[in-house]
C-alpha cells in the first residue's frame, strides 16, 4: 500500500464532503436527531400507573390501605369509582390500567383477625405493564400487611416480633433502575452502526455511476489503497458523532459514564472501521447509489435493534435466533459501552468483546478489498 | 510474452477474445501498434472498439488470446501496464465537483508525480487544456470541449509512453475537435504512442494507420491510403447533375454499376471499371435528356472503403 495515493484519495474525498454541505449535514444531524428521539420516547420504566379505587368500605382501615398506594411513586390515584361499570368505562377510556376494589367487610374482617380480600382489577391488553403493576401492588399490599401484623403482635404484648426472613434488595450499577441509563449508551451502539454503513455506502457506488472507477482501474491505485483512502474521511466523521452522542448522554440524558472517556472513544475507534467497511462491501457490491443506501439501512438497522440485546434480551430468543447475534456487531458494542458506562469497567473486562469487533473489521476490510478487486474485471 | 520491451511495437495483440455470455464481442482480432504512431480504431458503435481498448487498459479481462503493452502481458503484468499508459474515456471521468486544479492534484497523487516536478506537470496540463484562468473553476461548469482536453491532461500527467483515447471527441464541437487532434499531433511527434478509437471517418483520415472492425471482427487494416487502394475492389465515380433522382432511376437499370448512392448534390457510383462504364452511363443520361456537369473517377473516401467491406462481408454472411 502506497501512502502517496492513500493521501491522494483522503483528500479528494474530503472535498467532495465538503462541497456536498447537504450530505454532511445530514451526517452531524441525523445521529443527534435520532439518539434524541429514542432516546426520549423508548422508556422501559413502568411508574405513575393510572389507578382508581372502589371503596366499598369506608373506614379509617380501607383509606390507610388506599393511602399506601397513593404514597408510592408507581401509583397515580386518579379517582373513586362506584362501580363495576365505571371501572370498565376507565379502562376502556385508558384512566386507569389498575383498578382497586374494597369490599364492605373489610375493616370488620382485619378486625376479627380474619383474612380480608381485595379485589384488583388489571387491563391485560397490555400484558407487559399489567404484569409488572400487579407486582407493585403485590408489594404495596405485602408492606400493609406486615405493618399490621407488627402492631398485632405489638398490641398483644408480645416481645418484640420480627419478621424471620426479609429481603433488602439492592440494585447495583443502576441504583434507581432507569431505563435511560442502560438505554442510552445501548443506542449509541446502534445509531452508530447504522450511520457508519450509511455514511460509506454511497462512495464507491458513486465512483461507478459517475464513470470515474474505470477512470481509477486504469492508474496503479490498488483495492487496499482506495478503501483505506475513502474509509479515513468516514472514521473522522463517525468519531465527531460519537462525541456528539457522548455528550448528549452525558448533558441531556445526564446518563452516568462512570468508566473511563478515553476507553469509549478507544472502542469507538475499534467499532467504526467494521461498520464502516459494511457499507463499502454493500457499495461494491451494488455499485447503485440508491441500492446500497437502502439496503445498507435495512442491514444495519433491523439487526443491531432486534438481535443485538438491545431491545430484547438474546437470552430469550429461541437458539438459532442466539446463533445469528453473533454476527451482528452492535451485539458487542453494546455490552462494551454498557460496561464502560454503568459499570465503570476497565480494557481488561471488554478485551473479548474489543477482540470480536477487531475481528469483525479486519475479516470485513479483507473481504471488501477481495469484492473490489473482482469487480473491476 | 510477445515481444520485449525495448520491440518497435508499442501494443501487440494476437487471437484476443472477449465474450460476455454467449455474446461475442470481440473474435480473434490480431494486430501491431508501432511506437509513436497514431493508430486509429475504426467502427461502428457496438463493433467491439472500446471493449478491446478496455482489455488493452486492464479495466476488463480477455477471454482468449494474447496481448502485450509497452511490452507487457495483460493477462499477468496488468499492474505494471497501469504504470505506463494513459486512458481516456469516452464519458468524461473526473470528478465535477472538484476543481480543475484539485483534479491534476489528485491524479499527480495517484501517479506519484515528486514534489519538485508537480508544479511544473501541472502547469503543463494547465497551458496545453487552455484553462488557465479556470484553475479555480469547478470542472461541472467547463464545456465539453475544455473537459476533454483537462482529461487528457490529467491521463497524461506522468508521461505514459502509450495513451489510449476512446472515442475522445465524441459530443464535443467540429472547432474543439480541431484543437484536440492537433494536441494529439503533438504528442505523437514527442514519442508517445496514440491509440484511439472514433467513429468519425474524417477523424480517421488523421490517422498513421487505421484498423477496421466490424461485428468484433478486423475487417482490414493499413494506412488510410492502403485502406483505399487495397479493400476497394470497385472503382467509384462522381456524377454530379442538376437533378440527381432523376439520374439515380436512370442509372439503377445499368448492369454494370454495382451500387449507387446520393452523395452531396449528385451521386457515388461504385462500378467494376471506370473506362468502361462511363461511355454507358453517358448514353442512359442523355437517353433521358439528363444534364450532367461532372462525370469522373474519383479516389473513394475512407466512408466509401468502409461501406463497401461491411457490405461485402455482410452478403457473404448472407445478411
């Protein structure tokens, strides 16, 4: 490889950039534009659940209960009802997801020591978030009833009772469990992908369409040379957005990056020539402008959301499923960048992980060097 | 290998080959290019010309045959041959929205022209495309004519001993086209080999030597001269009349005249023998009182040789 012509080629392509402000634009503003849009809109956490309450009871006994709900910040109390057909009316007209119901014996029943029921209402056309607020109310109901117990014990003059097993949970890495902090250092793996793709996937299909490839073919400039050349500009491009994305997670998200900066930007540096070089192979290989932009989003774009432990968690995807996310970079991307941020993880955690993306872009690089040089019989 | 490096041919080509499918584009073609000679490569659109210039230039592999460059093989020292030609498409092939300036920089880069002669090969291309003041200028906004010649320029900034120009006037002006075959006089008379296709017979007439394809197939080859001597088994005349259909009904019953064409204000008559047939054609103009005010054999134009050796060969394929 020739580091005459290599230059040659950076430059040029750097001009043509430049003088295509539209192209360059879009390349600065779309990752910001879709890292802000997913970024606030793909939110995990299920809190200010929509709750109305049917209390049949009345008492000082049925508004404690109601009370811890209300305290909890999943709840959001929004009305009494009297009926079973205005809690339908509420959530059919999406007032409420849960609705809470009260019997009349009640109070009377925890008074004579006997088990009291109440009744919870759910609307399971929307499994997920049904599923996880019966868990809070499942809790906000195991809380009350401990308390009473204690007091029971307490009024009965007993010794000071304890409840014999008790968990303390504690959440590490992510104390108060929020969504964007997982998500966001995940999103910039994907975004990152797929305008890395994008980004390359016009250059070589241009040089055909223009007629200026066979005008290359017949000077000594080899394969090697002209992808280096043209991926160089790319990676310069790709890293200004990897720092834009960085520090739209760090101020507006306000997303915790509690390892090492310069280790996120050393494996941004490591991730963009594979994603890069992906979409010179699909420029090489259609050699249409309009072709390789398509099909260099689709490729990029469906895997690294769904197969990449983004969205989903590869665990539970059925085994071939597994098998494909290997060959989806993003895949460790993502676990890198999740380490680096949340975990504060050092090179020697994510050393697997950076040897994947290595290979990925040397096995991409050799094989787009070999598609070009076939094609230009 | 044919032939070594220092041979008086520049370009050898023996048995060459290309199919693309069962498509036979080009058929066995064989034949020399002297070093510093224009060598001219004559045909219609679809003959096969650019895609044997094209196997010439490595852009596209032989299917068959042999062929060498500067004295190097295509099939196995393509690389080498990169290094000492220059090629010039029949689209303009730099990049639009770089400037004139920034197109010699970069084909100075790809070619490893050495600092100290860069600003003097630029300069050159400069002077010679005429386009010094638009050094600046993006090369979308030049017209055609002053593209062609920046292109030129460019493919000839590390003084390739052999350039291959296909079809380089083609949509450019009759002045331009002038101005472009004088700087490729130019060039031949510093040494450089000249290999060029086109389609247009005046242009042809410009060349050393012509070679003629038709159907992927050499049809002859030899100096324009030679050309007109040798494949023209008929003698042509011009007849010039007042009324030139008139005299092409009267001469088309005439079993001596081979093949008559309108040509200009009268018409070309291909016919076995000059001396003979022009007594006879006299006697059916006046028989039809036709006034005729030139009768006389004429040397045939490369347009005539050409339609005639396509016809002939067409009728003995039986088209």
């Amino acid at each position: 490889m020739n580091m005459y012509r290599v230059i040659a080629i950076i430059r040029k392509e750097f001009i043509h950039i430049l003088r295509d402000p539209r192209s360059l634009g879009m390349a600065i503003a779309m990752p910001i534009l879709l890292i802000f849009l997913f970024g606030s809109s793909l939110s995990l956490d299920v809190d200010h659940v929509p709750l109305v309450v049917w209390d049949q009871n009345g008492t000082h006994e049925s508004r404690e209960f109601i009370g811890r709900f209300t305290a909890s910040r999943y709840f959001d109390l929004n009305g009494h009802v009297t009926s079973y057909a205005e809690i339908e009316e509420a959530i059919d007209k999406r007032e409420a997801i849960l609705a809470l119901v009260i019997p009349r014996e009640f109070s009377r029943k925890l008074e004579s020591g006997r088990k009291a029921d109440v009744q919870l209402i759910a609307d399971g056309s929307d499994a997920n978030t049904a599923t996880i607020a019966i868990g809070y109310a499942q809790m906000v109901a195991d809380g009350y009833t401990s308390s009473l117990l204690l007091k029971a014990a307490d009024q009965q003059g007993a010794k000071r009772v304890k409840i014999p097993v008790e968990v303390q949970p504690r959440v590490w890495f992510n104390q108060n469990m929020l969504a964007k902090n997982y998500i966001i250092p995940g999103l910039i793996a994907v975004i990152m992908m797929v305008i890395s793709a994008l980004l390359t996937s016009l250059t070589i299909a241009r040089e055909w369409e223009n007629g200026t490839m066979e005008q290359l073919i017949t000077t000594p400039l080899t394969p090697s040379e002209l992808i280096v050349g043209k991926l160089t500009p790319y990676f310069a491009i790709g890293m200004l957005d990897v720092v834009l994305a960085v520090l739209m997670g760090q101020y507006l998200f306000e997303v915790p990056l509690r390892g090492n900066t310069a280790l996120v930007f050393g494996m941004a540096a490591l991730f963009l020539p594979g994603a890069l070089t992906m979409g010179m192979l699909i420029s090489i290989m259609t050699r249409s402008q309009l072709l390789a932009s398509q099909l260099a989003m689709v490729l990029t774009f469906l895997p690294s959301f769904l197969l990449s432990g983004f969205m989903y968690s590869i665990a539970n995807m059925p085994i071939v499923i597994q098998g494909l996310t290997y060959l989806v970079p993003s895949r460790f991307f993502i676990v890198i960048l999740k380490n680096i941020y949340l975990k504060g993880a050092g090179f020697a955690i994510i050393l697997t992980e950076a040897g994947i993306l290595l290979l990925f872009a040397v096995v991409l690089i050799v094989v787009a060097n070999i598609k070009l040089k076939k094609r230009l019989v | 290998m044919l032939v070594s490096n220092n041979s008086e041919y520049a370009v050898t080509v023996k048995d060459l080959e290309k199919r693309f499918g069962s498509f036979q584009a080009v058929n066995k073609v064989s034949f020399q290019v002297r070093r510093g000679e224009i060598f001219g490569f004559l045909g219609p659109n679809g003959a096969g010309k650019s895609t044997t210039m094209r196997m010439l230039c490595g852009i596209i592999i032989p299917t068959a045959g042999e062929a060498t460059v500067n004295g190097f093989d295509v099939f196995h020292q393509a690389e080498q041959i990169k290094n000492h030609i220059g090629y010039m498409s029949q689209k303009f092939s730099l990049y639009e929205d770089l400037t004139v300036e920034e197109n010699i920089d970069f084909y100075s880069g790809i070619y490893q022209i050495p600092m100290v002669e860069k600003k003097n090969r630029k300069d050159w291309v400069v002077k010679m495309a005429g386009l010094d003041e638009h050094r600046n200028s993006l090369t979308a906004i030049l017209p055609g004519g002053w593209r062609q010649r920046l292109a030129l320029g460019c493919a000839l900034l590390h003084k390739p001993p052999v350039i291959f120009l296909d079809e380089p006037t083609s949509g450019v002006d009759p002045i331009s086209r002038r101005s472009f075959w004088e700087l490729i006089y130019q060039l031949a008379a510093e040494g450089i080999t000249v290999f060029v296709t086109t389609h247009y017979m005046d242009e042809a007439e410009y060349c050393d030597r012509l070679a003629m394809i038709y159907r992927g197939e050499l049809v002859a080859i030899g100096t324009p001269d030679e050309l007109k001597v040798k494949y023209m088994n008929n003698d042509v005349l011009n007849l010039e009349c007042l009324d030139p259909f008139g005299a092409l009904q009267a001469v088309n019953g005439i079993p001596e005249i081979r093949e008559a064409a309108l040509f200009g204000r009268g018409l070309h008559l291909a016919v076995n023998d000059a001396s003979s047939s022009i007594p006879i054609i006299i006697k059916a103009l006046q028989e039809r009182k036709l006034v005729y005010t030139r009768l006389e054999k004429i040397i045939p134009s490369l347009e005539d040789v050409f339609v005639s050796i396509i016809e002939s060969r067409d009728s003995s394929a039986g088209l």
